[in-house]
C-alpha cells in the first residue's frame, strides 16, 4: 500500500511523523506528495569532523523487525547535493540513506550514506531520468540499498551491517545542504513487515 495515498490535506495519519517539519508539502494527485525544504538542510556526521549536519525533513514511520521500503523520488534538483533519498534511522549516531542526488561532479547519481557516529558517503550509478525508485530493506542487523527505474528490476546499491535497535525509524528525506532550498516529489511510499528472499537481488 502507498502510504501516501492516506494522508490529507489538512494531517497525516497517525503512523507517520515529521521529524524536522518542511517549509511547505501538499498532496498531488494520484497519492503523491510534494515536500518543499528549507535551505541548508542535510543528514550528514562529516567524517572529517568538521560539519554536522541533523535537520532535514523527514517523513517516517516506525517499524519493528525486518522490512522492505521503497519510494519513487523525483526531485527538483535545484543545487549540488540536493536529493531525495529513503532514509533508516535510531538517533542522530546511528542511521543510513539512499539518495538520489544532485552531485558535485554535475550529474544525477545514486548516493548511499552509513552512520556509525560519522558518516561515510558512496557514490554510486550516474543516471539522466528525471524520477527512480529507491529500496532498502533490514534483515536483522543486515541491511541493503537497491535502486530500480522501472520498480520491478532492482540493482543492488550496498549490502551492509549496522547494528541497530529493533524498533526504528524509516522514512523519506527531502535534503538541500548547500542550497536555498528545493522540492521533491515522492509518488509513492510502500513498507513491507517481512524478511527479503535475496538481498542481492533486492526482490
């Protein structure tokens, strides 16, 4: 089920919060929704320890056990790094992303970030369409990043540990770090309450 489909215009349902509320959303047709970021917001532990970044919006739902969630972004990509991504999180230590981003190298590309108290940060696959769809699943402590353009091939991401508590966050991200701000539109937003069959395969 789209998650999506059961907000309304005026609230959410009451599974799913805001964690850092956007500067605007809306529902779009079709179960779609449109979240409009302020400037300057990211989920980022620079490694570097130079630059902390906790404070974009992120719509979730909190989910026990293993699971599957996807979601189809499209967004504006108004300014380098900004993205929207499917987001998995405990606190501001412990959580990972998968984007699909605005890079500093000029193209649109599959991002994927782990925090275990600093963050790493992966590129992945460049590619031109305007809108993807993003999965990540838990099986575990074992989690797995996959992308798909059409959401029903998946191509594996990253397949990694991270060992978090059985009850945690998963939702998605509309994040501009640098920018004034921008829009994603999220067609839709599915969580599944089972193990995958193969983590490699994404299905």
């Amino acid at each position: 089920m789209n998650l999506l489909s059961l907000i309304t215009p005026n609230s959410l349902p009451d599974f799913l919060h805001w964690q850092h509320a956007p500067s605007d959303w809306e529902i779009l047709p079709g179960g779609k929704i449109r979240v409009v970021a302020p400037g300057r917001v990211d989920y980022f532990q620079d490694p570097a320890g130079v630059l902390f970044n906790d404070s974009a919006p992120f719509l979730f739902k909190e989910i026990k056990g293993d699971f599957i969630a996807r979601t189809r972004v499209e967004p504006a990509f108004d300014t380098t790094y900004d993205a929207g991504a499917l987001m998995v999180r405990q606190d501001e230590k412990n959580w990972c992303k998968l984007c699909y981003e605005s890079t500093d190298f000029g193209t649109r590309a599959v991002v994927s970030v782990v925090t275990r108290s600093s963050s790493d940060d992966a590129n992945g696959p460049n590619l031109n369409d305007q809108s993807i769809f993003l999965q990540v699943f838990r099986l575990g402590n074992v989690f797995g990043f996959h992308y798909s353009l059409n959401g029903v091939e998946w191509n594996m991401v990253r397949l990694f540990r991270l060992d978090l508590l059985p009850t945690i966050k998963v939702g998605i991200v509309t994040q501009s770090p640098i920018g004034q701000g921008t829009t994603v539109v999220f067609h839709t937003f599915e969580i599944e309450n089972r193990s995958i069959t193969n983590p490699r395969t994404g299905v």
